[in-house]
C-alpha cells in the first residue's frame, strides 16, 4: 500500500494502533478488511489534508472530532473545506474525527491522544458528559483551544460555541406545527437522536414551552436514543406509533427521517405536519418530494467561519474575534431551497 506518511500518523488518522497499522501496509495474514479499509482512509484523508500546504501564509492544524450520523458528518466536512479556501493565504488544515456512534470514554480517549500530539484547535460536537468536559479541561490546561459546534458544552471551558440558537428553533417548530394543528386534535412525535446532546435537549424545551404556552391542546410522545440510525430510529418510531395511535405529526430533531417515514407508513398513518434539521441530501429529497414540509436551516459555513476565528484569535492571528456568534435559523420550504443546494 504506497503511502508517504509515517506509521504513526496514519495510525492516529485511522483510530488504530501502531501495530495494527504496520501489519495492514505489509499485507501480514489476520487482518480484517474493515480496518485494511479504515487504514486505506486514513492514508487518503492525510493526502487531501497535505494538499495545498504549499500555499504562503500562516498555518493552523485543528482536529474536528464529531458524532454524528454520516449524512450530517459529510456536510459538515465540505463545510470546512470550502470555507478553509476563503481564508487563503491562512492555511487550515483540518483532521476529521467522525463516527455514527463513540461511547464518552473513547471520545475521551481520543480528545486525551490528541492533546499529547498537539494543535492549534479541536472543535467538538459531543455530548454534554462530566467525563467529556474534564477532558476539555485538559485540553485547555494544556494550551489547546476548544469550539464547540451545534451542541454546547457549556460547563467546559471551551473558548467559543459556534452554532445556532437551540431553543429559538425549538420554539420556531413548535409555531409552525401548531399553526398548521391548531383546532385540530394532535400528537406531535419528538425524536431525539440522544438525550446526551445538550443542542438536543435545548431545541426540546424550547418546542415543549411553546406549546405549553400557546397550543396546549396538542400533546407530545418522544423517543431517543435512536443515535439518528435509520435502523434504530425507525424501530422506535414504529413502537411509538403502535403505542398512541393519535400521532399525527413529527418534530424531527435527531434524523433518522426516512425510517420514521417509513414507520408511519408501514402503520399505513397519515403524518400531517413534519418538521426536521439540516439541509443534508437525504432531507433536501423528503422536501421536494412533499414527505417534509419545514426544515429549519442554520448555515454551518457561518459557523465553520466563526470556529476558525476562534482559533485565530486564540492564537493571536486575529484581533477581537471568537466566541460565541450565533448562527440564524431559517425556515425552509420547496420554495425557498437555497440556491447554493440546488
């Protein structure tokens, strides 16, 4: 496998030990093709992060560690390559730490392996754990900055959260579905894809006081833990739905969106209103095919522009800026599908 990386590098890309990476370059026998897989991705991230360090200017190195639902984790990634461009001749050369699922300890771990090799950021969307903010603690004992992204963690000492107003779109979703119900009887299912998250959490309370407040007729059922999995999300769902035949209607908060779709119809139910997050490609079909009707956007470039300033500042590059700089939230329909998605 031809490469050009030390065997450490390549090892700290991939999540694997040393040894595990020495053996899958030499083609040793008892190697899985999973991790031969993992190391070759490894090797080809590395290439397209060393691309383009020749450019003049000041260089940053910062490590984005996320969990998250790969649909979500690829928008994110060509958030911060694009926007990594406009700050040319500065150099942002980003180390992409994602998985679907990573329990706190290995978040910990990683976060731990990272600030023993240093950088100049981290920028993190993970959840809101005891474990987790000890581990920024560090970090920022140690001299490296912490950005927060989508999901705060606000007892940690991170420099900066970039991300939007939860509770405001929590409250943006509550108006849409309960004009949209009002006089109407309703029950909203609420999916959470981890009640860990705190930007999760955040966007629930906003929804429930809204609708405590001016729509208290229309009753809630929630589910979570689903990890925003199509499998395990739309399984919960289904259970859901057999359990309180009145759900009518979806505030999606967590993903999973086409297996809840799935579980509504497989109950062969009619979903009258169902709101979601984020524009990535699974959620841009469901709204021009009419299965979504609202998602509420916020742009993540503005919040990769603020996690990069962050840094910047931090490091002296850039006089007052960073911190928190929230983003907007915008409604959208089949009618007002950014230009920039199309």
């Amino acid at each position: 496998m031809a490469h050009e990386f030390l065997v450490k590098d390549i090892a700290f890309q991939a999540g694997l030990s040393t040894a595990t990476v020495d053996r899958v370059l030499n083609g040793r026998q008892g190697v899985r093709k999973q991790t031969e897989m993992r190391v070759r991705a490894a090797i080809r991230e590395l290439e397209k992060q060393q691309a383009g360090m020749e450019v003049q200017g000041r260089k940053f190195g910062i490590d984005i560690v996320m969990e998250a639902p790969e649909r979500f984790t690829d928008t994110v990634r060509d958030a911060f390559e694009s926007e990594a461009l406009t700050f040319l001749p500065t150099i942002f050369r980003s180390r992409f730490h994602f998985a679907e699922s990573m329990r706190p300890h290995e978040i910990v771990q990683l976060l731990d392996r990272i600030r023993l090799r240093g950088g100049d950021g981290i920028v993190l969307k993970a959840p809101d754990v005891a474990d987790i903010s000890a581990a920024v603690a560090r970090l920022q004992k140690s001299g490296i900055p912490v950005v927060t992204l989508v999901t705060d963690l606000p007892n940690a000492p991170r420099i900066a959260y970039a991300g939007a107003d939860n509770r405001a779109a929590g409250e943006t979703a509550a108006y849409l579905l309960g004009e949209r119900l009002a006089g109407h009887p309703a029950i909203v299912l609420v999916t959470l894809s981890s009640s860990r998250f705190r930007g999760e959490e955040e966007r629930e309370i906003g929804f429930r006081r809204t609708l405590r407040d001016r729509y208290p007729s229309i009753g809630v059922v929630e589910i979570s833990e689903g990890l925003g999995r199509d499998e395990a999300t739309g399984a919960l769902a289904a259970a859901a739905l057999s359990a309180n035949p009145g759900i009518n209607a979806v505030y999606s908060i967590g993903g999973g969106n086409r297996a809840v779709l799935g579980a509504f119809a497989a109950a062969a139910k009619p979903c009258t209103v169902f709101v979601a997050h984020d524009l990535d490609a699974d959620n841009l079909d469901l709204l021009r095919s009419g299965h979504i009707h609202f998602i509420l956007h916020h742009d993540l470039k503005a919040d990769v522009r603020t996690a990069f300033r962050a840094v910047m500042s931090r490091r002296g590059a850039l006089v007052g800026s960073g911190g928190h700089q929230l983003s907007a939230v915008e409604v959208i329909t089949p009618y007002n599908i950014p230009a920039w998605v199309r």
